[in-house]
C-alpha cells in the first residue's frame, strides 16, 4: 500500500551531496514530495527532511539506498512514530475591500500572521503541519491566492520515543 | 618535510595502496602526472582508448582480488572511461579511476577539455571526488582506494584539477580512514544465522544459489564445504561461475534466461534457496512472482539494498560470504539435528540429477563449425585452466554453458552491463596480472570490433592473448530475438562487410588463424594455444545458431524454449 513518509536524513554537508541524493531519487524512479535542507548545529553535518511516497518494499529500499551513499551518516523514518511537523507557507492572496475582514479572521483562526499588505492583497505567513496548511489553503482559495512558497515538512521525533 | 606536488603525491600514495600497475593514457592536464610517472618504477599500460584501460583494469582487479587503477586526462579522455565504469558498477568490481581536470580556476568556464566527470559518473560510482586542494589529495586517494575495496567493492573516481597536480604541500601519510557514514557489516547476525540454519535443517529439497559475491569474498571453499558437507545441490549465476567447482556431481550449471534445464526447474522446485552474494537479476529471475516459488529464501549479502529488492527474503542475512559461510558452516557442524540432512535428501538429488540426464545442455553437430563445439573443444584442450574473458552476447553465454570453472577468478565477463567490447581489454588487464597463465577472449564479429583497437597493446607489451571469434557475421543475439520473437525480421544485424581477422590480426603484429571446417577447429586452436604471440583464431561459424535453453524474457525461468 503506498503511503506517505516523512524522512529525516543526516548528511555531509559538502558540496554535491544534495545532487547525489536527487540523483539517487530520480534514477530509480522513486517520488520525492519536498525536500528541505538546512545546516544543524554539528559543524559540517546538514538535515534533510523529505516527504516521499512508496509500498513498504520501495520505501525499505529507499532507506537502505540512502544509507548506501557515502555522505549519508542517518536515515530515520519518522512515520509511524510520535513526531512534530511543520511546514512554513507565504501565500499571497488577493483582498478587496470587501473580504478583508473575512480574510483576517480565517488568518486569526489559523494564528497565521500578515506579514506584507497592499491595497489589493496580504501576503500571510502560516506555520504548521500539512493538514492544518491545507485547511487554510482552501478557505483562502476562493479569494484567489496569486502566489505560494512552501518550505516542504520538517520534523522532529517527539522526545520520549526519540533514541 | 620536504614538500611534494601533486602528482608526486598520487604516486607515493599508489605506492602505498600496494599498486604496481596503472592503466592509462596520456593528456593535456595530466602531463605532470606522467612527467613524475617517467621518474618511478610503476608499470604504466599505454591503451588506445580510456575505455579499454577501464576495462583491463577492471580485469586485473578481478583476476588479482586488489584495486585497479586507471589514469586518464580530462574532456573526452574522461567521458570515455564512463562505458568502463558503469561496467565495474554493475558488476562490483573495485577500481579507481583518475582523471584530469581543468585548473579549479577555469572550472565552470566551459574551458577547453572540461567536462563534469564528477556530476557525470554520480550514479556508477560507488562514490566519487573532485579534489580542490593539493593539501587534500593524500587523504582523499586513501579513503578512495578504502571505498573501492571494501564492503561490496565499487568504482571510485577522483578528479584532479591540474592546478592540484601542480601544486605543493607538505606530504603526511594520511592516518587509517574513518567514515563515520560508512561502516559495511562484516559479521553477520548469529541470531539471522540460526534462523536460517532452523530453515536448512527443515528442508527437503534445499539449494544453494550463488552469485558474484562468493566470487568477490573469495568464499568458494566456504561454500564448497556448505554445499558438499550437506550434499546441497548448487547454481551460479554468470557473475558466480567458479564459485563453486564445475566439475562437482552437486553443480547444476548457471540458471536463467540461457540456464540449463536442471537448474532451472530445480530453482522452480525447490523448498529452501539458500542466496549468496546474489542480487536476483531480471536475467536469473525471469518473472520474479513465479521464481522459486515453493521455496523459503535465505539471502546472504553484504549490501542491504541487494536484499529483498527483486524478490521477497525469509531470512536476509546482512554480512561478507566468506565470513557468514564460515560461521553458517560451524554452526551446522555443532548441531546434532543436521547430522543426517546430508542423507536425508536423496530422492531431491536423484531428481535433479534426471533432469541432467533428460534434458541436458545440447547442440546438433552439422558439416559446420557448431560455436558451442569451439568452446568445447577450447574447454578439453586448456583442460578448463585459462583464464576466459568474454564479449557479450552469443559468445558470451556458450562460453558460460560449455566452459567449466573451477576456480573464482577464471571467468572475466560483463554481467550486469553487458558491455560489447569488454573482452579484449579484460584480457589484456587479465594477461598482465597473470603473465604465466593462459587467457583467452571468446568473441563474436561484432563486439570485438569495439575495442579491436587492443589489440596493438597486446603486442607492444607482448601480452599473448589468444582471441576466439565465433565469426557468424551476425550481432548473432540480437539477431536470435530477431529469429524468436520478431518474425525474422534481421534488422540492422547482418554485416555486410566484416574486416578479414587474420590480416587485421597481421597487421597489428599478431599472429591471425582461421578455421572453416569443425575438422580443422582442433588444429587452430592447438595452434593459437602453443604460439607465445597474441593471436587472433577466426572460427567461420553457423550463421543462424542459437543459444538454448531460451527463457523469454519476463517469462517464468520453467518455461524454457529447449530447440
């Protein structure tokens, strides 16, 4: 059965180690649903957490393949587990006078924030997980969303059930 | 401490890596790597092509169990050695790979002779290096060789800017490489091994199927004992072909596509496949629902994503052949409940061994040279001890059929990629790593002339490489899909126009023979054999033969096409 899992991928951070593993996604045809880099606090060492798709058979391989590149240090698949997610969303969406108000409101609800306004539009920012992000994508929807940048998830094993 | 350049660097550190032979060719951006080369008493192999120094490299490595090594320049000299490379991928087999590169300053101008070889040679290197600073190489050419050889062994590639050969620093042997994400499993789990010898134990109709990795690990002997201690009846894949003694009364011959009758229905029949150093190839499985069905499975590998990829696994087994054999075997021995398997099964063994009877690997003799003959005849006269590199295709798969292995290390083909003109240049790697032994490349028409550029090695090193062609002047495997399952329709495989072998064998100074008449293959092949000169034998074959058994592809491997 396919199914979405988040991983949480501990590499290199050296140059061609983001390519390695695109590389590794596209030549044997697995999906990758977002991808979001960033430098940890360990000198040299970056997190990727990725959102991919798979039977449990690909997904096994998946991991293992990952854990194959010389770059990888650790692969830990966070579905299945107790775990936060976020994901940071800046949506442009257009706001004629008339359904300001109803615009904030909806922003308030998902204690979003308006971080640019103009006469016809706010640019809100909204954290959260993928559920929450999409609640708020389709009240937003039928004002006309005129643009979208997303960060992809990033996730982190609740304490208690972290090794 | 004096300070080194560069390429005096690479050098001292080839040295220390054990290596005594590089295969290479020459460039614009590695001339100071040579200009140092000229100063040392490593063993420089001048090829033709940066694909035949991959390929021979790749066959000493194979034929020696050390790393291989290759020296190419930058720009095409480095794009030629990817054919090579992905052929080593495929196959596991560790070599490195130097190439040259453009200054660091000009790389990304798109300057003369540039080419991402890094970005290019990503997905079939097992890792790869593009080295920035001359303070680095030393470190990066240890933890290069370390990768290539260890763990399932692989192709690296390091790539040095020119401005890094030139450049110089204080030299310091690097310390033991430590990779903090990188730690292959040598020792295998006892508690998977005891679950796999609970499996043995059970089974009625048991089997061992091994592959490249028993070759890799050299765990022959290991397998050998698993195998004759518990009258296991055994398979190899192409990959695997003198893992286990091939003149044994337990072996079955290879299974698969071409395999023999007797293998493949034991693989469809059996109750227990005991996997080693295998990675069930789409050629070995046919279709992997219905590839030993009945049976549970075993998989023993060093690499996890080889297991359970292709097929599912009862009990994987993550660890080196040789180790977890040896530890299988010690284990089997300690128990008294397998103290009667080896008897236990006989009915199986009878079984199998009517297989063989009925239906064994066969040809028709005819008032033409038969190809399967040739080899046979090759097999009885080097009494199975030469060292036989092949091509790929026809020549390829009668070679594996009527050549028997008893040896790792004897069989030098291109499995996994398949790669036409590989058997010159193996041979030439092969002959150098092994001057007193005799290699021959069983060929065809058509993948010879891939790399028949070698041939002018062979004679400049005094290489006596013996050439077999079975000349059917066809692409003779395509050429039977054509047959099989394209109505005849032979396009694009006939050649109209073949060079004569025996002056083109004449003309790089070797010795050219010709046979036309099965009366006259011995005589050729007793000739060529004697003669110490490399020599081309030109065996004027059936045009329109065929390799059987044939599995179609994607077909369940009982459903063989015999005739």
């Amino acid at each position: 059965m396919t199914k979405k899992h988040i991983l949480s991928i501990l590499v290199d951070n050296e140059p061609g180690v983001l390519s390695r593993i695109a590389g590794l996604f596209s030549g044997r045809g697995y999906n990758i649903e977002s991808l979001c880099v960033a430098e940890t606090v360990e000198l040299n060492v970056s997190r990727i957490t990725m959102v991919t798709k798979g039977d449990s058979m690909i997904l096994e391989q998946i991991k293992k393949q990952l854990n194959k590149l010389i770059n990888v240090i650790k692969v830990a698949d966070l579905t299945d587990q107790e775990f936060v997610e976020r994901e940071l969303v800046l949506l442009k969406v257009n706001a004629k006078t008339e359904n300001r108000a109803e615009i904030l409101r909806v922003t308030d609800i998902f204690r979003g924030q308006v971080v640019d306004v103009g006469l016809e539009h706010f640019t809100i920012s909204i954290t959260g997980d993928a559920d929450k992000v999409n609640a708020i994508l389709s009240l937003l929807k039928p004002f006309g969303i005129r643009e979208i940048a997303r960060t992809g998830s990033i996730a982190m094993f609740r304490e208690n059930h972290a090794k | 401490m004096s300070k080194l350049s560069g390429a005096q660097i690479l050098l001292r550190m080839l040295k220390e890596e054990g290596v005594d032979t590089i295969f290479g060719y020459p460039g614009g951006v590695v001339l100071d790597i040579y200009d140092e080369l000229a100063r040392t008493d490593l063993r420089h192999i001048l090829v033709r092509h940066e694909q035949g120094a991959v390929h021979a490299a790749d066959a000493y490595a194979r034929t020696t169990g050390n790393v291989g090594v290759c020296l190419v320049t930058s720009g095409p000299g480095a794009t030629n050695t990817v054919t090579g490379i992905a052929t080593a991928y495929m196959d596991s087999i560790p070599i490195v790979v130097f190439t040259g590169q453009v200054p660091t300053k000009l790389i990304g101008n798109d300057a003369f002779q540039e080419v991402d070889i890094v970005g290019i040679t990503r997905p079939c290197t097992k890792h790869n290096y593009l080295v920035k600073d001359v303070r680095d190489l030393a470190k990066t050419i240890k933890e290069a060789f370390h990768i290539a050889r260890s763990g399932r062994p692989g192709p690296v590639l390091v790539d040095l800017p020119k401005d890094v050969s030139i450049g110089k620093t204080t030299f310091k042997l690097p310390d033991d490489v430590q990779l903090r994400s990188y730690n292959p499993t040598y020792v295998p789990n006892r508690k998977q091994l005891k679950k796999a010898m609970d499996l043995i134990q059970k089974a009625e109709k048991p089997l061992i199927f091994s592959g490249g990795g028993v070759i890799l690990s050299r765990a022959h002997k290991e397998l050998t004992e698993l195998a004759c201690a518990n009258q296991i009846p055994v398979t190899s894949t192409l990959m695997g072909l003198g893992g286990f003694p091939g003149n044994e009364s337990l072996w079955m011959g290879m299974p698969g596509m071409h395999g023999t009758y007797r293998a493949n229905m034991a693989i469809s029949e059996c109750d227990l496949m005991i996997a080693v150093g295998v990675r069930f190839d789409d050629r070995v499985t046919g279709k992997t629902d219905e590839f030993a069905p009945k049976a549970k499975i075993v998989q023993i590998d060093i690499d996890p994503t080889s297991i359970q990829k292709n097929v599912q696994v009862h009990v994987p087994v993550v660890g080196d052949c040789k180790i977890s054999l040896e530890l299988l075997n010690q284990m089997i021995s300690q128990n008294n409940d397998m103290k009667n398997f080896a008897t236990a099964h006989d009915e199986w063994l009878d079984r199998i061994e009517n297989w063989k009877l009925t239906t064994p690997l066969a040809y028709e003799q005819k008032d033409v040279i038969k190809p399967q003959f040739v080899i046979e005849k090759l097999f009885e006269l080097t009494k199975g001890e030469a060292i036989i590199t092949t091509e790929v295709g026809q020549n390829q798969m009668w070679a594996a059929q009527y050549y028997h292995f008893n040896e790792p290390g004897r069989f030098i083909s291109s499995g996994g990629l398949g790669t036409m003109g590989f058997g010159l240049p193996a041979a030439v790697g092969a002959q150098v790593a092994a001057p007193d032994k005799l290699v021959v490349d069983i060929a065809g028409d058509g993948s010879i002339q891939m790399n028949i550029q070698e041939m002018a090695t062979a004679v400049q090193y005094n290489l006596p490489v013996k050439i077999v062609i079975l000349n059917n002047g066809f692409l003779g495997m395509v050429r039977q899909w054509q047959q099989l399952f394209y109505d005849k329709c032979y396009s694009s495989t006939k050649f109209q126009h073949t060079p004569d072998f025996v002056k083109l064998a004449e003309a790089y100074g070797a010795v050219g023979l010709r046979a036309t008449k099965p009366g006259e293959v011995e005589k050729v092949l007793k000739e060529g054999l004697a003669c110490n000169k490399a020599v081309i034998m030109d065996f004027v074959v059936e045009p329109e033969e065929c390799v059987y058994p044939m599995v179609p592809a994607g077909a369940p491997i009982s459903n063989m096409l015999l005739v």
